[in-house]
C-alpha cells in the first residue's frame, strides 16, 4: 500500500495531466514554484494545508481528492497509460539522443573523407 506522500503524488500528477498540464502552467495557477510541485510529485515534499488548498483550486478538484484511493477500473486504467506512456517518453528521449549521437558521427566520418580526398586532390 502506497503511503499517503505517494498518494498525493500520483493524484496530483494523474489531475495535472487529466487537464493536460505541464508543470510549469500549474505551478503559475498554484502560485508556487515548478521545482515544488516537481518535488511534490515525486513525494520528497509534503504540502502544508494551504499549498493543498492551491493545488486544488488550480485543478478545479476539492482537496480531500488529491488523497482519494480507489480501485476502480478507470483509476487502475489511468494509472497504467501514465506508467507506460511515462515508460515510452524515457524511451523516446534515448531513442532521440541515440539517433542525434549516430547522425553526429555519420558528418565527423564523412568531414573526414572529405578532408582526405582533398589532400589526395592536392598532392
């Protein structure tokens, strides 16, 4: 069973996302700073009551939902597409930096022949 930071945690992120979100954008209509509510969804800080009441209001949910357990199917669903597409956005960004490290390589292999016919040209 999750602990009640965690809770908050994946509430919050699952409400900020449902309304498509970024961190940045709640962290303005919350008054608060992105590193916070970064910090908040990866439970290493605790909100004090007022901070709680923020969120909420920035989400357009009461507060006593960012606590809400529940093991419906929906949730469980939700919960499951946020894993996986968190899964697939890791994967992409080093998919990307695969792709951008081999084109790199690709232009230093071929800068180099060409340099080296050059010199052959010169000869």
């Amino acid at each position: 069973m999750a602990n009640v930071k965690e809770i908050l945690a994946q509430n919050l992120k699952r409400h900020r996302k449902r309304l498509g979100i970024t961190q940045p954008e709640l962290a303005e209509k919350a008054g608060l700073s992105t590193n916070y509510i970064g910090m908040i969804e990866v439970a290493r800080n605790f909100p004090t009551a007022d901070v709680l009441d923020r969120l909420a209001a920035a989400l357009g949910i009461k507060s006593n939902e960012l606590f809400s357990v529940s093991d419906s199917p929906e949730i469980a669903m939700e919960q499951l597409q946020m894993a996986i597409l968190g899964k697939l956005d890791q994967k992409l960004v080093n998919f990307d930096q695969v792709i951008k490290r081999a084109v790199k390589e690709a232009i230093e292999e071929n800068t180099d022949k060409m340099s080296g016919e050059k010199r052959q040209g010169s000869d």
